[in-house]
C-alpha cells in the first residue's frame, strides 16, 4: 500500500502524489472501497481516484537518480523505437505511452525527435500526429527525470535535446 505524500508514476497520468487514502463520498452506498487521491505532477491541478485494490497492477516507483542520470548521458545506446509508417504508428505510440516505462519513453523521444529533424534537413512538415506524441513522451518522461533528479522539466529537455544534437541524424 502507498503511503501518504509518496510519488509514484500512474500508467500513462505520469508523476503523481498520494494526497490521501480515503473512501471518496461520490461512491454508492454499499461499494464503499478505498481510494488513493492523487495529484498530477503532469497535468497541473489533476486530481485522481485510484482504487487501492488493484492499484500495484497501474503504478510503478519513480525511477531513481542514477538510472535518470544514466539515461540522459547514455542517450546513444538507448534503442530507438522503430514505428510503423502511416495509421500504424498511433496505436504503437499510444502502447507506449501507456506502458510509461522510462527507457521506452526516452526510446520514443529519440526516435521522433530523430524524424522530425530528418523531415526539417528534407524541407518537409513533421507530421502532426507525432508532433502530439512527441510532445506527451517529452511531457511525462522529462516530468519524471525532472523529480528524480531535483531540477526543473526545462533543465531536463535541454539537456536531452542538447545530448540529442550532437548524434548524427543516421543514429540518432
């Protein structure tokens, strides 16, 4: 069980704080069951009702300082996500950011930002679609690198973008 003030990472809700165990009063009489309120570190503001039973199932630790540091150094050796062409990249991504596991996540990032940069080098228009992926990926996994790490979302994004850069576009 979760204790009170804890952060955890909620499926694809991202970061959250456990504000409160309670049995929330929108309930009917008698399926009265306990509840975790959590608040969004993600989407300022967001409150959740997650039910206690079942909960372990959606929720995982935030992942610790080193293994964030280590992904942002090491952001070379992490597996580029190969993504479908067309209609079939939505669902993939959309499992992805489901998952929200942060190796995948920061794989889905460079990926898209590795197509994007290659469609700007071409001239052309980075497709929409992955333009709101991209932005949701960056959104948790730089959410949850930021706590881990104690620093500020942007100082994370520059960060990656700036380790980004400085692969060539064939592997980055």
């Amino acid at each position: 069980m979760l204790n009170i003030g804890e952060c955890v990472i909620y499926g694809s809700h991202g970061l959250c704080q456990v504000r409160e165990i309670l049995v929330p009063s929108f309930l009917e009489r008698g399926k009265e069951k306990q509840y975790y309120m959590m608040i969004s570190a993600v989407d300022a503001g967001s409150v959740l009702y997650v039910p206690v039973e079942g909960a372990e199932d959606k929720i995982r630790e935030v992942t610790g300082a080193d293994n964030a540091e280590d992904l942002i150094e090491d952001i070379e050796e992490v597996d580029e996500i190969v993504l479908p062409e067309g209609k079939k990249a939505e669902p993939a991504m959309l499992e992805i950011i489901k998952r929200n596991d942060v190796e995948e996540m920061m794989g889905l990032v460079k990926s898209l930002r590795k197509i994007k940069a290659t469609r700007e080098a071409q001239g052309k228009r980075f497709a929409t679609l992955n333009e709101r992926y991209l932005n949701l990926a960056e959104k948790l996994l730089y959410t949850e690198l930021a706590y881990s790490l104690e620093t500020e979302k942007e100082t994370i994004k520059r960060r990656v973008l700036e380790m980004l850069s400085e692969l060539p576009l064939e592997t980055a």
